[in-house]
C-alpha cells in the first residue's frame, strides 16, 4: 500500500525518536487525539505496542505510524484474542483509552475481563510503572469511575485532557507543548499522568472528579462554540454579498487580534467595539439589521452574549448607556420569542 506524502514524512521524523527510555503503551481507539498523542508520545521515547481502532483501515495506519512492530487490532478483535496477541497487549504497562466517550465503559468493561480470564504476567521492576499498571481514559467529559473496572482488576485509573483542538490526527507533536491537559483519579495514576504531560511539555491542572462535566462544558463554550458563533458571523457577511472564502479569510485576522488581546489582558479589558463604547444606535441598527434577514439563531445569540458584553463593559460605558442597551436587548428578545 503506498504511503501519502505527509505519513512517509511523518514516519521518516518519528524513526529517529529515542526508544526504550519510556514504558511500552497501548492505544484503544485511534481517531485524531487518539492518533496525536500516540504519534507525540512516540515522539518521546513510548514503545506503542498496540493499537485498537473500529476499523481495520485505521488501525493500519495507526500500526504503520507507531512503528514497525506495533500490532494492530480491531475493536471486535479485542474481544478473541490469540495467545500472541494477548501477550502484546498484556506487555504494556500503560493503557491509553482513547474511545469515544460513550465507549469508554464498554471498552475497560472488556479489558477487565479479559485480563481477569489470563494468567498475570510479573511487571518489570525498572521505571515507575512497576508498582502497578495503569489505564487512562482522554474524556473531558467523564471522571476517571468510568475505568472503574480496570481499577476492580488490579488498574490505576486517571483522566487526562488536553485543552487543545485537535482537527488533524498527524498533528505536530509540538501542538501539545504549554498546553494544559486536566488530571484526575488514582494517586499512582495521576502521578504518571503528570509525567506523560511533562514529556509532552503541558502543564497540569486538577479538578475534583465530579467537576469534569462542566469542566469540560467550559471548554466546549470556549472552542466548539467558538466556532459556531463564527459560522453564524460567516452566514451574516454572505447576506452582505461575500462569498464563503472571502467572508472566512475577512474575519478571521479580527479573531486573532481578538485572542491576543485576551492573552494580555482579562477578558473585561480586552473587550472591543460596540458594548465597550456603550453605542446605543449602533446596537439598534445590529438588531434591526439582523431580524430584516431573518437570523433568528444570530439574533437570539447576539442578545445572549450581548447581557455577557454588557456585564464586562460596566466600567468603561457610562450607566446609562448599559442600562439603555439592557431594555433595548431585553425589549428584541421578547419580541422575537413572540414572533
């Protein structure tokens, strides 16, 4: 099977990675973070012995970016292990669950099992893996008690997240660098998480397991829906007459300018523009311009965030003005609820 241009490249970059100086590791579920973090931490020195993914496909080129002797296996292959296959993943020391997360229960249910019906192999008594082995999960969403099985079997558990958008799976390994990845769970678990993160050169933060919902709610409202706010901002420039790439290629310099300002400043001194000069025409020709072309979803998000706006803007907009751009907000947003 011929190699793409950019995985020859990739696979020439990651031959020269230090090896055996990190434990061995398996990845379950190889999709973009799954396949970033596997290809970064290869980078650093971690053995991939094994990779799981749904699809046979993926889970080849996964193996074929690992290195030459990862195995790879599907998800269904997972459940009927050989002997030499079960040997390869019971080699690893530390397990990656990189699964979406509706899977993640499922698959450490499995891996319980699995383990539970062989033979434990001794642990090597070398690094600090030795004590224990370990399972991670990367939902942001869920807490470590979602591995809780893995834990039942002998497993130290933890979470790990990287507060990173990860749109292409052969990212460099450079985009996790002074990036914060979130750690929960087992003492011993953390501990290596901790590790893995300071070779990928993040930073840590830890919050209480029950926290990761809105944890991660938090980080879905800062870039996910970042990017739906920015698409809603696209549909209103081709209401004006420019073209997709055109409208994409106008705003996004503005979005930049924005972000730096935000890595200098507190969100309330970065703010810019209409609500932080307390324009109270320019806000009307806003809304009014915005319900004469029926955006109601932009209209209904423009007043939302505009309370937000607003609240950040009481110290540099006189009273007045705030006040004023209240009722006008809250005057629109009843009226377009009624429509």
């Amino acid at each position: 099977m011929k190699k793409s241009t950019k995985e020859s490249g990739l696979l020439a970059r990651r031959s020269s990675a230090t090896q055996g100086s990190r434990p061995q590791l398996s990845i379950i579920g190889v999709g973009r973070l799954g396949t970033a973090l596997g290809l970064a931490l290869k980078d650093t020195g971690y053995e991939i012995e094994v990779v799981v993914a749904k699809h046979s496909a993926s889970a080849r080129r996964a193996a074929r970016l690992a290195g030459t002797d990862t195995l790879w296996l599907t998800s269904r292959q997972l459940g009927r292990l050989n002997s030499r296959e079960y040997n390869r993943l019971d080699r690893s020391q530390l397990i990656l669950i990189a699964t979406p997360d509706d899977a993640i229960a499922m698959v450490a249910r499995q891996l319980a099992a699995l383990f539970k019906s062989q033979k434990p192999r001794p642990r090597p008594a070398n690094n600090a893996f030795s004590d224990c082995r370990i399972a991670i999960h990367v939902s942001g969403a869920l807490s470590s008690e979602a591995l809780q099985p893995l834990r039942s079997g002998g497993f130290a558990i933890a979470s790990l997240h990287p507060l990173v958008s990860i749109s292409d799976a052969f990212s460099d390994a450079k985009v996790f660098r002074q990036v914060f990845f979130c750690i929960e769970g087992d003492a011993s678990a953390a501990r290596v998480a901790r590790s893995i993160v300071r070779d990928l050169g993040g930073k840590s933060l830890t919050i209480a397991p029950t926290s990761k919902a809105l944890y991660h709610a938090a980080a879905v409202l800062a870039s996910g829906h970042m990017l739906a706010l920015f698409d809603m901002a696209l549909e209103m420039l081709r209401h004006c007459g420019l073209s997709p790439r055109r409208a994409r290629q106008a705003l996004l310099p503005l979005v930049k300018s924005t972000l730096a300002n935000l890595s200098a400043n507190e969100p309330a001194q970065a703010l810019t523009g209409s609500f932080a000069r307390g324009d109270i025409e320019t806000i009307k020709r806003h809304l009014e311009a915005m319900k004469s072309q029926n955006l109601r979803e932009a209209l209904a998000a423009y007043i939302l965030l505009g309370r937000r706006s607003l609240s950040l803007a009481e110290d540099h907009s006189g009273k007045h003005a705030v006040d004023e751009i209240a009722r006008i907000l809250s005057r629109t947003g009843k009226a377009s609820v009624n429509r």
